[in-house]
C-alpha cells in the first residue's frame, strides 16, 4: 500500500497557504464575531489541510474519502467568504484573492483525487 507524504503535495500545500491567509484575515474582524463566523471561518480553514494530512495516512479509497471533506470544507469557505463580505468584513480585493486561491485548491484537488487508485 502507498503512503502519500502530505507535505510533499501541492494541494496540501496550496492548503496551508490559504489557512495562514485566512488567520491573518480574522485579525480584523469585529470583536462580536469572534465566536461567531469568525471561529466558523477558522476551523473550516483549518479543516482543508488537516483532513489531506489525516487521509494521506490511509488507504487510497479512504483517502478519497478525506478528499472529499477537505473539498467540501473548502466550498464551505468561500460560502462564509461570501458573507463576509456582504457584511463589510473584507473587501472585494481581499475576496478575490482568497476566492482564486480557493478555486485553484478545488481544482487541483479534484484532479488529484480523480488520480488516486
């Protein structure tokens, strides 16, 4: 059985990229959504890469599985993103960076999993 070394993926990587960007983001949210959509925000953030770094310990059929968590934790985001923004809390450019990031995350991802045995 092959072991994935998760720090050696891209999508892992790119993961990362984007819960870093996303902490550093929350800084300036308002101190009432702390444990609101901002904590929301932070664990689906952190969700991405964790859940590629748990499966990669497993099987390639369960891997797919924890694959399609991160993916779905990631369609989440740009979900929360998106009512962010509406409420002021980022700006378009901000959004827009994060949003490119995001898609570039599900896209490689999906082709990653499509390739996994």
């Amino acid at each position: 059985m092959i072991r994935h070394n998760y720090k050696n993926l891209k999508i892992w990587q790119l993961s990362i990229q984007i819960a870093n960007d996303i902490s550093d983001i929350l800084l300036d949210f308002p101190k009432h959504e702390r444990y609101d959509l901002s904590s929301q925000i932070s664990r689906c953030s952190i969700s991405i890469p964790s859940n590629i770094s748990e499966g990669s310990a497993r099987t390639d059929k369960s891997f797919s599985h924890f694959i399609d968590i991160s993916l779905g934790s990631s369609f989440e985001l740009n979900t929360q993103l998106i009512i962010a923004k509406h409420r002021k809390y980022i700006n378009d450019t901000t959004f827009n960076l994060l949003e490119i990031k995001i898609e570039e995350f599900q896209r490689m991802t999906m082709s990653f999993q499509n390739n996994l045995k």
